[in-house]
C-alpha cells in the first residue's frame, strides 16, 4: 500500500495518478501497486509537480516500516536521526 500527497498539483497530473490510485480525500491518493509502477509513477510526479510540491510513503524494511520520497516546494522537510524519519517544519521569516 501506498500513499501520495499532492500539493497544488495541475489537473492532468492528479487525472495521472488516478488510473492507479484512489482519491480518499482532497490530494490525497491510496493504493496498492507494484514497485515497478510506483517508480514509474513517482518519476512522473516528480517531474509534472512544477510550483508544487509530492510526497509518497511506501512500505519498506526500515525501523518504521515504511519509507518516503519528496519532490518540488513544501512547507517541511524529512530528516532522518539515526534510522527514524522526522518532519520539520520550515518557519519563514516575515
């Protein structure tokens, strides 16, 4: 199983990513597919997100069990502290 969140993604891709996933809430797609066509997939969100911003979780053989890829412009980042991912969140300065 797979989740994929878009943010402010362009119709034509979200229409891409829908022929292999489930829309279960506003740009937030679910779905079990093989590896293959989650890195075809992945590939092809990455390179449409333009101005915005992906970020995928997949199950993997990690401590948490699960792995992410992120793409394009989003509010926080992923860093890993000795094998546990943790989201920061980026503070702008106004």
């Amino acid at each position: 199983m797979m989740v994929l969140l878009l943010r402010k993604a362009k119709p034509g891709l979200k229409g891409q990513v829908t022929r292999w996933l489930s829309e279960i809430a506003s740009s937030v797609y679910l779905g079990t597919v093989s590896s293959r066509v989650r890195e075809r997939l992945w590939a092809r969100v990455a390179a449409g997100i333009g101005e915005g911003g992906a970020v995928m979780i997949y199950p993997a053989q990690t401590e948490q069990g699960y792995a992410l890829c992120t793409a394009g412009k989003l509010p926080y980042t992923f860093e890993d502290f000795e094998g546990l991912v943790l989201a920061k969140r980026r503070i702008s300065a106004e």
